[in-house]
C-alpha cells in the first residue's frame, strides 16, 4: 500500500467533493463506504464514517454500512452464481463474502459500542469536574459577599465617626468663641475696674479733708469694693478654668475619634487585601473550570482518534 497520509488527505478531498454533490445524510454515508472500501481499500466502520462525514447522529452510518455490506453481499452472490465456475468455487465465494461482511459488522458495532463508553465516561468525568468547581465557585461568591458586607459597614462606621469628629470640632469651635467672648467681658470689666478706681482716688482726694465720719464710710466703700473686685477675678478665673477644661475635653474627643478612624481604615485596607485575594481565587476557579473544560474536549478528540487508527490500521492488513 502507498503512504497513508497521502491517502487520507485525498480521501477527506474526495469527501468533501461528495458532501456538496450528495446533500442527503444517508446518500452521502452510502458514497463514502464505496469510496473507502473500492477506491482506497479500507474497510469502513460506523466510527470512522461518522468522524469524516459528521452528519447526524451514530445510529445513521451504522445502518448505512449495515445497507452497504447487504447490498455488497447481494451482488457478489449474482455474480458468482451467474459465472462460469465450478459449484465448490462459487460456495466457498459466497462463504468467503458473508464471512467478510459479518467480521465487518462485527467490527463496526463494537468500535460503536467502545466510543459510546468512552464518551459516557468523560461525561460523567467532566459532570463531576464542573459540580466541584461550580460548588467551590458559589462558596467563594458568598465569602465575596460577606467580605463586601464587612467592608460596607466599615465605611458606614467611618462615616459616622468623622460626622462625630465633625460635631466635636464644632463643639470646640462654640467653646472657644465663648471664652474670647468671657475673655472680652473681663477685660471690659477690668477697664470698668481701673475707671472706678480712678473715680474713687478721685473722691477719696476731694473727701480727704473731710471729718472722721466721711473716713469711716470711705474705708467701708472700699472694702465693699475689694470684696467685688475679687468676686469679679473669683467668676473670670472659674470661667477660665471651665473654658481649658472643655477645651481639653474636646481635644481628647478629637484624637480618640482620630484613633477609631485610624484603626478601621487599617481594618478597611485588610478588608479590601482580603477581597482582592478571594477575587484572584475566583479568577483561578474559573480558570481552572476552563482548563477542565478544555481537558474534557481532548479527552472526546483523543478518544475519537482511536477507531481512526485502529481503522488505519485495518486498511493496512487489507
């Protein structure tokens, strides 16, 4: 015989010439059995005739050889019985064509039934690849999800936080312009102060001259006077106590809110690394579900390239 990889690529040229010459599925199967097995000397299966024709389904190039070895059969009868030859001749003939076409039968049914299992097998296979991966798929969506939920809810937390930091600078803000108000009502005060001691040097001068009488009321007028100058700088220096104390309040409020916000930020860059790291998961899921996808389709044309050799094979030995 002559190389095959020759054969087989004008084997396939003349199948396509036949597929746009005979447009029906069985014409076109009943064509190529007579065109392997007379023209290139290869026994035709159901399995190879199906991987070179690819119209409709298995059972059609099965029943189609099943048509060509009956049709074979029938004709090599006619001419046997009908030539000029001994009757131990045309016996063993006949004998010789119903052994061929029932070995090619034969042949053909369990090359059927072999692929069928194979392509059973890597049904189920890849059925149980794709429910693995899909179910590690959905528990890594949910773990996505709650991630998503924490990070939300920090957000919300730091929202709330600088809304609290918002209302204590106001706070601070209120706190101070009443001390520079209070501030400015004692210095008021203290001018008021000086001016009254001035008037009262004043008076005191004028009455200096006056009898033991106006002495003893000025003295008492003084008094009264230091008695309300230090109720005045007693209520200045407890507002101004009161004025650091909520100060300093407020800044301890500032920098515990600052802190909070701090630590769920952190919170926040690890919520974000965490999901970034579920999402590469995901990614590596999917790829993963794709390489077993692409496995699944060798696995079919690896399995569907053995009856081609073992057919090779066959036409070979013939």
């Amino acid at each position: 015989m002559t190389d095959v990889a020759p054969d087989e690529v004008r084997l396939a040229a003349e199948i396509e010439r036949l597929k746009a010459e005979f447009p029906k599925t069985r014409e076109l199967y009943r064509e190529v059995c007579a065109l392997m097995f007379f023209r290139y000397g290869i026994t035709p299966t159901a399995n190879r005739l199906y991987q070179l024709v690819r119209r409709g389904s298995m059972s059609t190039p099965t029943a189609v050889l099943s048509e060509f070895w009956a049709t074979l059969r029938e004709k090599s009868r006619v001419r046997i019985e009908h030539a000029d030859l001994p009757e131990e001749l045309r016996g063993a003939a006949g004998e010789l064509i119903g052994a061929l076409w029932t070995r090619a039968t034969a042949a053909a049914q369990a090359s059927l039934e072999a692929l069928r299992r194979e392509v059973e097998d890597a049904r189920r296979a890849a059925e149980g690849v794709t429910a693995a991966v899909r179910a590690d798929l959905a528990h890594t969506e949910v773990a996505l999800e709650q991630r998503t939920a924490a990070l939300l809810t920090a957000q919300v937390r730091i929202q709330e936080l600088e809304q609290a930091q918002a209302a204590a600078a106001a706070t601070r803000g209120a706190l101070e312009a009443e001390l520079a108000r209070e501030r400015e009502a004692g210095g008021e005060r203290d001018t008021a102060l000086t001016q009254a001691r001035a008037d009262f040097a004043a008076e005191r001068d004028r009455l200096r001259a006056s009898a033991e009488l106006a002495e003893t009321r000025w003295q008492a007028a003084e008094k009264r006077a230091q008695l309300e100058i230090e109720r005045e700088r007693t209520a200045n220096a407890r507002l101004q106590r009161d004025a650091e104390t909520a100060t300093q309040r407020a800044a301890r409020t500032e920098e515990s809110a600052r802190a909070e916000i701090q630590a769920l930020q952190a919170q926040l860059g690890d919520l974000r690394h965490q999901v970034g790291m579920l999402e590469g998961r995901l990614d590596a899921l999917r790829s993963t579900r794709e390489a077993h996808v692409r496995e699944r389709e060798t696995r079919a044309a690896t399995a569907a390239a053995k009856p081609l050799r073992a057919a090779r094979k066959t036409g070979q030995k013939a």
